[in-house]
C-alpha cells in the first residue's frame, strides 16, 4: 500500500493557489453536487448533503468559524495577505 507524506509548506502553498484564484466562493457546493451526480447516476432531485460535505472537505476545527472557505474575501482579509480586485 503506498504511503503518503505530505509536506505542509508544499500544502500551504496549494491552499494560497487556491485562495489567490478568482472563483466563487459557492464553488465548493458546486463540486459537491457534481460529486453526488457522478456517484448515483443522475441529476435530478439530488439530496444535497451539504454539512456532510463541508465536514469531510474543509473543517478545520470544532469551534468559532470551524470551516476553511478558500473562495472568499474574507480568507483573503484575515489571511493578511490582502484584497486584489
């Protein structure tokens, strides 16, 4: 079985990537309901488990703003890296 180790400043700068990019910040919701698409096999009336998928993909932590939100200015504020319009 292969084993993985993941370099936290090569992780760091992939989440800067994808803070830095201009995509919408409901991208993520997207992707989920792509994801359950592709997984039962159809598009309609799709059970959008939206926590669930925001649980697995981008928590962080168990308190106050426990989810990462990579697609917002708010990231880019807190970051203090800045706001580039």
């Amino acid at each position: 079985m292969p084993q993985y180790v993941l370099d936290p400043e090569v992780i760091q700068d992939c989440m800067w990537n994808i803070v830095d990019a201009r995509v919408h910040r409901h991208y993520p919701g997207y992707l989920c309901v792509k994801r359950l698409a592709e997984r039962d096999g159809y598009t309609q009336n799709l059970d959008f488990e939206y926590d669930a998928f925001f649980d697995t993909f981008f928590k962080i932590r168990d308190y106050a703003d426990p989810y990462f939100v990579p697609f917002s200015r708010l990231c880019l504020i807190t970051s203090g890296r800045g706001i580039t319009s």
